[in-house]
C-alpha cells in the first residue's frame, strides 16, 4: 500500500529533513509522493530530483484537488501551517504538520476541530520524540528513578546555522516571524511537557527589541519541581538539561541522539541507549535505534503511517501541539525584557522601551 | 553619524555593532549578510536594521547593496582562501558604489607572536603559519597598494576579540570550567585582546570621524594584561584555579597527532581542499566525526579534577607566546579615542554573560576573587 502524499513547502525542511527518509519509505512503496506544492520552483525543482514522478504545483487547494492526497506534509513557515491543514483535511487527506503547530491557540484549536470532524489524523512533527536518548530519560523519570523531583534546568543554544531558503521566521512576530520560542522553545516545551505531564510559565523574558526574540528565560512550574529553561539563537549554552531529584541526577545532552548519565553515588554514569521505534507498518515489524536527523524523520513518518494504517497514535497528535502553543502563548503574555547586565545603563533602558513595541 | 552598511552583520562583531548602533539611537544600519540565516543575530531588531543579501566575494552584489551608504564596514571572516578575495571585491565595489569611507577589519595575528616591539604602521609579516593570519596579512598588503583620494580606508587590526558573546571566550571558559586549559611559561605573556565593547566602540569612532581619515591601527584594550592575570579574572566563577593548570615551555610546541593533523592542514591547498570538503560532507556525518574526535564527554557541570596532561592546541600556544603589547595610542591620538570600558568592568559584564548562559556559576567567594584578581 502507498500512502498517496503531498509536500507543502520545499524549503529547507523539506530538503535537509524530508527529502531522504521520503525517498527510503517511496523506494520500499510505503509512500508516493504524488505532488510537491511551493511557489518557489527552484525549491520544488529541488525535491523533483529525488521524486521525479511528483507534480509541481503552486497551490495546495489545486494539487489536492488534481492528486486526491491521503497524507499531507505541511513543512512551510509557521505563519501558514494553518491555512494549510485545514485545506489538506478539507480534501480529506491525513496531516503531519511540522512544529510548531500554529502562531496561536486559536488556529490550534480550528486545526484539531477539523481534524475531529474529517475523522483524520492530525500528527505534529516533533522529531526529538524520537531521539534515543530522550525516550530514555523520560523512562526515567517516569520510573521515578531520580527519586522525587526537585528541579531542572534546560539550557540549549547555537549560533542558527539553519539554511533556511527565505526569512520568514525572522520577521517580527505580528508579521509571521517565529523567533527562537517558537523554533527551538517548542522542541523544548514538547519534551518537557512529555517528561513532566505538565508545566506552567511563572516567568518569561526575551531580548525582542523591535523584532523577534533571539534570546529567552523561562522560570517553569511542573507538578513535582520549578525549573528554568534558556534557549539562544545566536550564542552557544551548555546544551543540556539537567533534572535534579532526590534519589539522583539525570543529565542529558541536547545536542546528541543517545548522550544521557544518571549519577550513582554522586558520579555521573553514562546509559548504555538502546530505545528504538518502529521503521514498518506491520505490527511487530523492524525497528531501529535513530541516531541521526533522517533516522529519526524516518520513525516520526513511519509513526504517521501506522496511525493512518493501524490506528495508533501519532507520537504528538493536535492536542499535545496545541498545548504546547498554549503554554507559549501564556509565556509571552508576560513577557519582560531579559536581563542583560552587560549592557551600559543607557542601553538597557534604550533596550527595555524597544522591548515588545513590535509584539 | 549617517548610513553604515555592515558586510558581515550576522557574526560576533556584527551583531555587537548593530546593537551598539540601534541601542544608542541611530537609525540607518544596514546589514549586508550572505543568506537569510545570518539575520538570526539581529532579529531581535526588527525594521530597525535594514537587510541587504550579497556575497562578499561578488562585486556587483555588494555595489547595489552599498547604495547610498556613507561608511562599509567589512566584518567578514569566511575561509581562509576566500578572504583576500573578498577584501578586493568589497574594496573595489566600495569605489564604485561611490561610498566614501571603507572601515576594514584586519588582526593583529598578521603580526605572529610579536616577538619584537611594533608599531602600528609596521608590515605584517611574510611565513605566518596559520592560513587565516596568512590571508589577513595578504588582504593588509594588498590595501596598502590601493590609493583612491575620494575612498577613506580606516584598516583596524584588534588581537583576541573577548567578552560577552565571543567564541574565544566561551572556548577559554569551557577549557577553565574542565579544568583541562594550559599556561604557556605559567602565563606571563601578553594577553594582546580587546573587549568587544571596546572594539565596537573604535569602529564607531572610525566611522564617525568628520572629514578625511584614513590610516592602519593596532585595536587593543588600554590595559597591559598577562595571560595568567586574564585566566585568574575568570578563572574563579568557573571553579577554576589557573595556579593549578598545568604549565607548558614556551621554547618548544608539544606536538602531539592532533597538533600534526592541524599543521597538515594549515597548508594552503590543504586548507582550501578542507574547507572545500566541509561544505560538502552530510551534516549527520560531521556530526558524528566531531562527536568522534570530542572523546568521552564529561557530565559534571564544572569539572572536579585537574588535567595533568592536556591536548596543546597549536594557535592558543602561539597567542600566550606574545612577548610585546601592541601599542593603541595612533588611533587614540587620530580619532581623539578614549577606550570606554576597563579592564575590570570588561572582566565583570563578562562574567555576567557567563552566568546567564550557565558556565559561571555566581557566588560571593568568586566574585571576591575576581575583585582580587582586578585590583591586585
């Protein structure tokens, strides 16, 4: 059986993420991808080289309503995923939508309705979800091997070296930008919110300045524990999150697929990772350990072909991407300049009045 | 001042500027930047930095994108091999743009280890080992042979680049938090940085300047600092204690199979043909190769044993060989420049960056030994 699918955006994501383990699901007739929708036909003329047979259009309501899609792959800029997934389900086709979800709780929500009412799967594309290493970590806190929890701190950052094919994201967030919260912040926000079952914002602060947010602070409140959580867009942080509990210390490196230790006696022990997830859609099919970006943009796309073949569940269905909007929303409500010691006390003050105007 | 085109914006230096300019109020910055990624550094400025793409090794790229610009600054590093080119086609299309001041950033690596007193209008020197000094010494000699009465060329030339946001002082950090840095002859030579702030400023000066400048400049900090007084201003909120480092001969670099790898590749055709390679090479296999050559990753959040022996690396052994300071004053008397942050208060607003992204950890014994390390 081959899932009739479409690409929607054939930027970077679609390139760098899509395009291989795309083509490893067509090869073995899991997957045609029948049209590959941008108005850019360089992008799209990238993707026709590994899916020759697929049509290009410009227009996704006309490449639905030309190719009868059952799986629709919306990898555009955030400001149209929206639009998009409904337009998809309106066809009746099945949505993966890449992270983050939607710009607001609002579309989130009109996305989920109608999903429900087309009776199709609404999946979001939160790759770290199968990240080895990730899928251990919340075992074990789920295990409640660290004890009980006492706190954690999530620091991730790196200059964005992203190639992204247009500067959407870097536009001020009332024109569609998406900033570093909704880039990196909905990985974060997503897996925290898996470990933990469910987290509060207590206090949020950004460096937006007239633009989008390159730089952010988190305090966040779990039902066990607080924690703090920093993203950078042009710094490198440490790159890890550390969960502290009674019992032990868990700490996982967030720039690696399978780096965790759990200290044991005060001393960090590095885990030997072996979570793997399903590369088949038969029910006790092969599976494998993904240690690399295609790997585990392989497990995520095969997920979204059980869900629509086996009924399972999509690793992040609607609900969870639009609770994680939500908790994003609610943080930038109380957004506050971020604190920048560094800076001359005239340029704070300059830094604090330009803060939000552009919110 | 009027409008600054930044070749270059999206780096370390660029974005420093862009907020320097924007923060104090100026409102015609420009940032010329090769792809739409490099915004992500001053996105957070919004409208207020105009976005111009070119690729600063095609003139005519860069000519439209220098329109109506009163002062281009050129921040651009890229690979070694590109950035003689680069200097000649923003140089060139700063001519034919009509613009009329070219503020160029060179380093003070062209002059080695400083091994003798220099001043600033000294030649940068011929066998210099390392491909980026190589490539900056060239582009400096090259400029030099450019005259154009209607063109201001203002070259800087400023040693380590330290304090908030710089990739020399995260990896001098990292290194101090693992406790696995080194002290060439125990650090007593000279530290030749400036602070970025510091930096900034000058670039500003230079370009502000009424009237007609133009001339070669050693960029620097005010003060005279040894490496070891620098490693012991940051040393103690990283939980480290530079007296406890191990101390290498400044008289003979320790080779080892990862300093041979770096010579090997510090030729020239080897170094295009890296760099070449690098671009070329799938991510998830540079990945793995980087995480292959890190070895065994340590999980502690600051480091609690010494390293007895550590990996040399061959161009930080070389930056704590620098006998002589290089002097600052022509630029100080040329622009009426007074440097606007000290020592101490550079060392402070560092660390403090260091604690917001989590490698420092503050405490009042720390902060009471950098006060002492200041001062002392």
């Amino acid at each position: 059986m081959s899932v009739r699918t479409i690409v929607v955006g054939c930027g970077a994501v679609a390139q760098r993420l899509y395009r291989k383990p795309l083509a490893q699901l067509a090869k073995r007739r899991l997957i045609e991808v029948v049209a590959l929708v941008d108005p850019a036909a360089a992008h799209a003329q990238e993707m026709l080289l590994a899916f020759p047979a697929a049509r290009h259009f410009t227009s996704l309501d006309e490449a639905c309503g030309a190719t009868h899609p059952e799986l629709t792959l919306v990898l555009t800029p955030p400001a149209l995923h929206c639009a998009q997934t409904l337009t998809a389900l309106a066809h009746g086709s099945h949505v993966l939508c890449e992270k983050p979800m939607a710009n607001s709780s609002a579309e989130c929500g009109r996305m989920i309705d109608a999903a429900t009412a087309a009776q199709r799967v609404l999946a979001i594309g939160m790759v770290r979800r199968f990240f080895p290493a990730f899928a251990h970590l919340r075992q074990v806190v789920q295990a409640q091997e660290l004890g009980v929890l006492q706190s954690f701190e999530y620091r991730e950052g790196h200059k964005f070296e992203w190639a992204v094919t247009t500067p959407a994201a870097f536009r001020p967030r009332s024109q569609g930008g998406a900033g570093v919260l909704f880039d990196i912040g909905t990985h974060a926000l997503d897996f925290l919110l898996s470990v933990f079952g469910d987290l509060e914002a207590e206090e949020y602060a950004d460096d937006a300045a007239g633009g989008i947010e390159c730089n952010v602070a988190m305090k966040l409140r779990a039902p066990q524990c607080r924690g703090s959580l920093d993203l950078s867009w042009d710094v490198p942080q440490v790159n890890v999150l550390r969960i502290v509990g009674t019992r032990a210390e868990a700490a996982l490196r967030l720039d690696r697929f399978d780096q965790l230790a759990v200290t044991a006696n005060g001393v960090f022990v590095p885990r030997t990772i072996d979570q793997s997830f399903p590369v088949d859609i038969k029910r006790d099919g092969r599976r494998i350990v993904p240690l690399s970006y295609a790997d585990a943009v392989l497990c995520q796309l095969v997920q979204v072909l059980r869900a629509i073949s086996l009924g399972e569940q999509p690793a992040v269905a609607g609900a969870e991407g639009a609770a994680c909007i939500a908790l994003l929303e609610r943080a930038l409500d109380m957004a506050r300049p971020l604190p920048e010691p560094w800076l001359s006390a005239s340029q704070r003050a300059a830094a604090a009045r330009l803060h939000g105007s552009a919110r | 001042m009027s409008r600054i085109a930044i070749v270059g914006a999206g780096g370390f230096v660029g974005t420093s500027l862009i907020e320097s300019l924007v923060l104090d109020g100026h409102t015609e910055v420009r940032a010329v930047v090769r792809s739409y990624r490099n915004m992500a550094g001053f996105c957070r400025w919004g409208d207020a930095v105009e976005v111009r793409l070119a690729d600063a090794t095609n003139e005519a790229s860069l000519v439209k994108a220098f329109e109506g610009a009163a002062v281009v600054v050129n921040l651009t590093t890229g690979v070694p091999a590109g950035i003689v080119q680069s200097t000649r086609a923003i140089y060139s299309a700063c001519r034919k743009a009509g613009v009329p001041r070219f503020v160029h950033l060179s380093s003070a690596v062209v002059y080695g280890d400083v091994e003798q007193p220099i001043d600033d209008d000294a030649l940068p020197l011929d066998n210099l080992w390392m491909p980026y000094a190589r490539a900056k010494a060239e582009s400096e000699r090259w400029l030099r042979t450019q005259h154009d009465s209607d063109l201001d060329l203002v070259v800087l030339r400023p040693g380590i680049v330290w304090g908030v946001r710089s990739s020399h002082t995260l990896g001098f950090a990292h290194a101090l938090a693992r406790k696995s840095s080194f002290l060439v002859d125990g650090g007593s030579s000279i530290f030749n940085g400036i602070y970025i702030a510091n930096l900034v400023a000058m670039i500003r000066a230079a370009c502000a300047k009424p009237g007609k400048a133009a001339g070669f400049y050693n960029a620097g900090d005010a003060e005279t600092v040894t490496w070891r007084q620098f490693y012991d201003a940051l040393g103690g909120p990283l939980d480290c204690d530079p007296a406890r480092l191990p101390v290498v001969s400044g008289e003979k670099f320790p080779w080892s199979l990862g300093a041979a790898i770096d010579a090997v590749q510090s030729q020239s055709l080897v170094n295009a043909l890296y760099h070449r390679l690098k671009t070329r090479i799938p991510d998830g296999l540079k990945a793995a190769i980087r995480a292959r050559l890190e070895g065994a990753y340590n999980f502690e959040r600051h480091a609690s044993q010494y390293a007895i022996a550590v990996a040399v690396n061959r161009e930080l052994w070389h930056l704590q060989r620098v006998r002589h300071k290089l002097p600052v004053q022509k630029f100080a008397r040329d622009f009426d420049f007074v440097m606007p942050v000290g020592f101490p208060e550079a060392v402070q607003q560092t660390v403090s960056w260091l604690e917001a992204i989590g490698l420092a950890v503050p405490t009042s014994e720390s902060s009471a030994k950098l006060n002492r390390a200041i001062y002392s």
